[in-house]
C-alpha cells in the first residue's frame, strides 16, 4: 500500500479504523485541508463494508490495491419493515 497524495471524494482507500486500528477499506467523503499544517488535513471515511463513519488524518490514508476492489462491497443499506422505535 501506498501513501495517497491526492484524495477525492468517492474513492476508495485503505484506512484504519479508529477503535482497533485494522486496515479497511473506505471511500474517501470529503477530504479538509489544512491550509496551515498540511499534516492536519483530514479525511471523512465511510468504512463500506461495515457502514461506519470516521475522520482520520491524510497521512493515515493510503492508496488501495485494485485486486482489493474485486470482492463486492460488504455493508448494504436497509430498513426494517413494520417497525417503531418506542
């Protein structure tokens, strides 16, 4: 894996995730740059293969291998019919 320079909205990275900091795959949200400390910038991850939300610093973001993006992502987006919260 390689460090990611130049990050976009919509792709996909490696990133570790906050409360284990293992490597997952992500897409990159929205990226905040830093005009002060480049190394400040951040970047807002949704986690697709679990539906999780993070913000992580730039530099802990790196480049994904394509053989990485064979295997569909793994979280889908769902309701539950007929239910009411309480």
């Amino acid at each position: 894996m390689l460090v990611c320079f130049q990050l976009e909205e919509g792709q996909i990275v490696a990133a570790p995730f906050l409360y284990d900091n293992k490597w997952y795959r992500a897409e990159v949200a929205k990226v905040t740059l830093d005009d002060y400390n480049v190394e400040d910038s951040k970047v807002c991850l949704y986690y697709v293969d679990y539906g999780d939300l993070s913000t992580r610093y730039k530099h802990e973001v790196c480049e994904l291998r394509t053989d990485f993006l064979r295997l569909r992502f793994q979280a889908i987006e769902c309701c539950l019919a007929r239910v009411k919260p309480r």
